[in-house]
C-alpha cells in the first residue's frame, strides 16, 4: 500500500513538473509585447520614450512636430489624422483619406494610450506624435476589423486646429492638383476649386434645378467612392451636397465640370462614415450634365 501511494506521489510530482515546464515554453502576452516592441524599435533605429499610465499599462512615443497651436483638451472635438501598422507588418493602414484614418470626435472618447499622447506628451494641436503600442492596450487578443488579435502596432498621430480646417484643406487641395499635375483649375471664393472641359451650350443650371448626371466621385487618394455612368437625376435644391449647387450652374446642359470640394461643401467636419465618407474630407467630381429638367 505504501509502495502504490509512493508511486501515486511521484507520478502528481512529475506532471506537476511537466505542466511547469510547459508553463516555461509558453512567454506571458506581456513578454512577447515587450520582446516584440524592443526588436522593432532596434531594427528601425529608433528614439521612443516609455510613458506609464494607469501603474502598470505603458506605451512608447517620439514627437515626430511638437505642436504649435492651441492646448489640446479632452472636451472638445480635435481633428486626427492617423496611419496604423503591425510590427509584423501583417496589417497597415496609412491612406490618410480613409474613414478608419480620420477621426472628428471628442478627444475623450478615442483609445486611452492616443488620447494620452495627445494631451500629456504633445499637448497643444499643429503637432504630430508617433507611439509604439503594445496589443494588450491596443486592440487586445480579439482584434478589431482588419487589425488582427495580439498585435502591437506603430501608429502615427496628427492632430490639427479645427478652427484653420479652411486653410488646412486648402492647402491640402493644392498639393492634391500639383502632385496630379491637374492643371487650369479655378477657385471660387468659397474654396471649390473647378475646371470646365465643356461648358456646355443648352438649357442654363440654377441651385434650384434638378438635372440629370453622369459623375465619378472620388478620394483624393484617388479611390473612386461613388459613380453613374447612367445618369442620375438630382434635385440640387436639396437632394445634393453644398458643392454641387455652387458648381454645377457654372456650365450648362451638355457641359462636362470637374471640380474639388473643402468639406465644408461636402460632408462637413464630421463626414459620413456610414457612408464611407471620412471626416473633414475634400471630394474631387467629374460630372456631365445631359439633362436639365423645367
């Protein structure tokens, strides 16, 4: 009876043994976070500085432009610009014009380690600050859309003054058509910039019409976001954005325009993500009008 207790013992003791062993072989999230961060940061050369919050939760950051303008506070909406990239280099999202990029909302309410390096390290807009984020206060082990689980990411933050959106999206309007070489363009006073390919020589266009028109609608990443090639008709008194009931009476029935958007004539400050239309974001069209109805 002792004998078989005796090997009873030594059997628990070994498996015990064995599940610690086991333990040993597989590093904690925290280790692999850390590990993982640590080899980024060499290999790329790297100068981050660890930030803590919350006692134990921590990111690593550079402030790439120190901001220049305004505080930064949590109460108030702050327009972002971000890019996002798995260490790995499985998941990257760095079109600046893509609804996931582009965020309009309170401060408060974005992922606590981007709004800390916000507020506590960058402190004041007009500035930009990169971080390198370990998975465990990212998005965690589950992921989130296309960013897969465990992953640590580099993420890039921008922040602007929504009080010089106009001058910013301008600006970013310019640099759109010079680095396109789209050339011949006109700025209205409102801050739409537009060409005429055909003027058109039928029935005049008023705010008030509603027309038939064949458009392409895009990004100025260039991603077309909307199309009809049909034709489609449009009450510009109230079924179309700001910009085409300033735009469209610049040619007549049969012309053709192209013209560029602030977002202030398009979907406003907020944009319409449900659409798939980013926050603050200037639109480019090429319209035909081939009707135009009393």
């Amino acid at each position: 009876m002792i004998k078989r207790f005796s090997k009873y013992i030594l059997g628990v003791a070994a498996a015990a043994s064995l599940l610690v062993a086991c333990d040993k072989d597989y590093p904690s999230i925290v280790e692999l976070d850390n590990q993982a961060i640590q080899d980024y940061i060499s290999k790329n050369n790297l100068n981050m500085t660890r930030y803590t919050f919350n006692d134990t939760s921590e990111f690593y950051y550079e402030v790439v432009t120190p901001g220049a303008g305004a505080p930064v506070e949590y109460s108030q909406k702050v327009p972002l610009v971000l890019t996002f990239k798995s260490l790995d280099g499985a998941y990257s999202s760095v079109d600046t014009f893509g609804v996931e990029n582009r965020y309009a909302g309170y401060l408060g309410y974005y992922l606590e380690p981007v709004r800390l390096a916000v507020k506590e390290v960058l402190t004041r807009k007009n500035g930009k600050v990169r971080l390198i984020l370990p998975s465990r206060f990212a998005f965690g082990r589950n992921g989130s859309g296309d960013i897969p689980g465990n992953a640590s990411l580099d993420i890039t933050v921008s922040v602007l003054d929504e009080n010089k959106m106009p001058a910013y999206e301008d600006f970013v309007i310019q640099d759109y058509l010079q680095r396109n070489n789209l050339t011949g363009f006109t700025r209205t006073t409102s801050g739409i910039y537009y060409k005429i390919s055909a003027p058109g020589t039928e029935s005049p266009i008023t705010g008030d019409s509603t027309v038939t028109a064949k458009y392409v609608g895009k990004f100025l990443s260039g991603k077309v976001f909307d199309k009809n090639d049909a034709g489609i008709d449009l009450d510009l008194s109230a079924g179309t954005i700001l910009g085409w009931k300033e735009a469209l009476p610049l040619i007549k029935q049969g012309g053709s325009i192209r013209f560029v958007l602030p977002s202030s004539l398009s979907y406003g400050f907020a944009g319409a993500p449900d659409q798939g239309i980013p926050a603050f974001s200037p639109l480019d069209f090429d319209v035909t009008v081939t009707d135009v109805k009393p």
